[in-house]
C-alpha cells in the first residue's frame, strides 16, 4: 500500500566540513528499500557553499528547486543550472556542485544506490578551484544601457535617436555615476508605474554592482509616496528577479511602535529643520492625525530603514514626487530638505536632467521652477 511521509518527519541537519565548504542544509526525505533502488533528499548551499569532490556509483539526479546551482566535473567542465533545470550525473564521474558567489541555491538530489553505496566522498573543492570554476561561467559586463531591451527595436532608427539622447546627452550631462543613475532610475519607474521598464532596468542595476537591499529599500520607502497599490507589481517583478538570481534578503526589524513617532519626528526635524514643530502647532485639530500618521509612519517607519543612507533617502523622495507630478507644493517642500541634507542645486539640476528621457520636458520644467523658486528663497 502507499505511504504518506509528512513534511514534519523530515529531520534537517548542517552538512559537515569534511564533506561541505561553507553553510549547507540538508533533510533526508527517503532511502533506497525493497522495491526503491535510489534515496531522495533536499540540499540547500548558502552562497559559497559548495560540496566536496565524489562520485556515485549509480548515478544521481538534480532538480533545481531554488536560485542557481552550480557544478563542475574532473574535466574541468562547469555547468550553471536554474530553479527547474535538473542536472544528469551519470555512475563514476567525479563532480562537486554548490552556490554561487553571491547567490544560494537548492536541489532535489535522487540518488541511485548500488551494493548499498550511493556516494564516495574525495578530496574538498579548494577555494582557488572554486573560484576558478565560477569565474570561468561570468560572462563579459555589456556597456550600461538600462533601455537595452526597449521596445524600441523593432523601429531601429528611433530606438538609436533614443538611446544616444538617454545615455550619451541626458545621463552623461547629468554628472551622476552609474550606480547612483541607476537607482534614481529604478525609484523615478516606480513613481511613473511602469513595470516593463523597469524590469529591464533592475536587470542592469543588479549587473552594475546596485545592492539587492537598496532595490528593496527603494520600492519600501515608495510606499507613502506613491501608494501600495502602485508599487506591488513592482515588488512581485523584484521578487521574480531575486528569486531567480539566487537572491535573499533577511527580513530588517523595525522600530518599537512606542517609538516610531518619536524617531520620525526626529528625523523630519533633521530634514526640515524646526518649521516641523510650527507646521504640527499649526495644524488643524481634525487634520492632527494625519500629520502624527507622516512622523510615525512615514518617517518612523520608512526613514529609519536600514540599506540607504538619509542624504539618499531624502533624494530618493524628490525623484517620486517630481516624477508623479501634480504635488508642487510637496516638491518645492522636499527641494529645501534636500538642500538642508547636503544634496545642492547641482546635484538635483543632474537628477532631473537624467530622469528628462522617463519623465518627459512638463514635469522636468516643473521640477525646475520649484527647484528655482525654492533656491531664490533660499538665497535671500
């Protein structure tokens, strides 16, 4: 008759350094018994984990079932295999196979039993080895260009007209470096709700050395500028990405909800200066617990993230709202704190000379009017 084993039987355990470099996990699902000639267990390699050098005398199947693995046999051959993609390794061939660099990843391994053995363990996978084998799979970095995969294409001649204006007069005037370029890029996409351009875009930030977590950070602090139900498919596409780059994120712990209001408040003093306390005395009595909601949440809240510094943040949230447009007021509000937090008149003219091609000429003209009124005062 059938057998039904519960996932809550399936004891998991550390892989040992005799046999693993690095973090790995492993849980045992099944042996070979009368009627089954092959075991059945799931490995999971944090990044850099890799197995030591074996073989199997009957052989083994892998089922990528997270992130990417890797693998490499005697022959000097290295393989990269996808969540879905299921690695053959047939009786007698030495190989190793782990994590990425940066990435985890995870498989289903079957693996055939003969004469009661299943594995012969070898010699550990060196470091220089390793590295060699990943190094080898890495292909050649393309030119920055975030509209590589615009729909453009299919009419070349404008797809050219677009991209040397974008890249070579608008990015290039704009004074910004590449990673910086690229974030303020993936926020303004944001801001605007265009997820196709922004997918391509996050693909080129990632492959241009922009941090996982400030992806994340910058689609979070979105949230109170731009609204929820505009920055989910925005998450699920990030989500899609990471999880099949191998990515992880540990989830960050927020402030005490005693505290939040208190941090945001602190926080918007710093940004502001002390008009915060004049603008809350001021406030009307049935309109008080909005302007509570904007220190706690999002100052408290968001703010006070960890993975991007405050100057940035405070960047960041011009570039949603002059890429929204229709919050002038607001605008001309975060010009002067980003003025206060150190990002100058330079600084912001570059951010919107670089947005100029996802915007469009209005809401860079508007941009500059506040960013011109908001200077002239403070000049005077």
């Amino acid at each position: 008759m059938q057998e039904v084993h519960r996932q809550a039987e399936f004891q998991e355990f550390q892989g040992t350094s005799d046999k693993f470099s690095g973090n790995v996990r492993i849980q045992i699902l099944f042996g070979p018994n009368q009627w089954r000639n092959f075991s059945g267990g799931i490995v999971h390699f944090s990044p850099k984990a890799r197995s030591a050098w074996h073989i199997h005398p009957a052989g083994q199947t892998l089922l990528v079932t997270e992130g990417v693995i890797y693998t490499g046999t005697a022959d000097g051959k290295v393989s990269v295999a996808h969540r879905g993609d299921v690695i053959s390794c047939p009786p007698g061939v030495k190989h190793w196979h782990g994590a990425g660099t940066h990435t985890s990843g995870a498989h289903l391994a079957l693996t055939g039993d003969k004469n009661g053995e299943n594995v012969k363990w070898l010699e550990k996978v060196s470091d220089t080895e390793y590295n060699k084998a990943i190094n080898s799979l890495k292909p050649a970095k393309s030119a920055f260009n975030p509209f590589a995969n615009s729909p453009l294409k299919s009419d070349l001649h404008m797809y050219h007209t677009f991209n040397h204006f974008a890249m070579q007069e608008a990015f290039k005037t704009s004074g910004l470096g590449v990673p910086e370029y690229s974030q303020i890029l993936l926020a303004s996409l944001v801001a605007l709700g265009s997820v196709p351009a922004y997918a391509g875009a996050l693909e080129s930030a990632l492959e241009h050395q922009v941090r996982p977590v400030a992806v994340q950070e910058i689609l979070y602090q979105a949230i109170p500028y731009v609204g929820f139900a505009r920055v989910q498919d925005f998450l699920e596409t990030t989500n899609h990405v990471f999880q099949t780059r191998g990515i992880h994120l540990d989830s960050q712990k927020g402030l005490l909800h005693t505290q939040r209001a208190q941090r945001g408040l602190a926080i918007q003093k710093e940004i502001f200066g002390q008009v915060i306390d004049h603008m809350n005395a001021n406030a009307p009595k049935d309109e008080a617990h909005i302007y509570q909601f904007l220190s706690a949440n999002c100052f408290g809240d968001y703010y006070t993230r960890k993975g991007l510094d405050l100057h940035f943040r405070e960047l960041l949230t011009f570039v949603y709202l002059l890429s929204l447009g229709g919050a002038d007021s607001q605008l001309k509000a975060h010009v002067q704190g980003n003025i206060n937090m150190g990002n100058n008149r330079h600084k912001l003219i570059g951010v919107v000379t670089a947005l100029i091609p996802v915007i469009g000429y209005p809401k860079a003209l508007n941009a500059l009017k506040a960013l011109d009124i908001t200077t002239a005062q403070h000049k005077e």
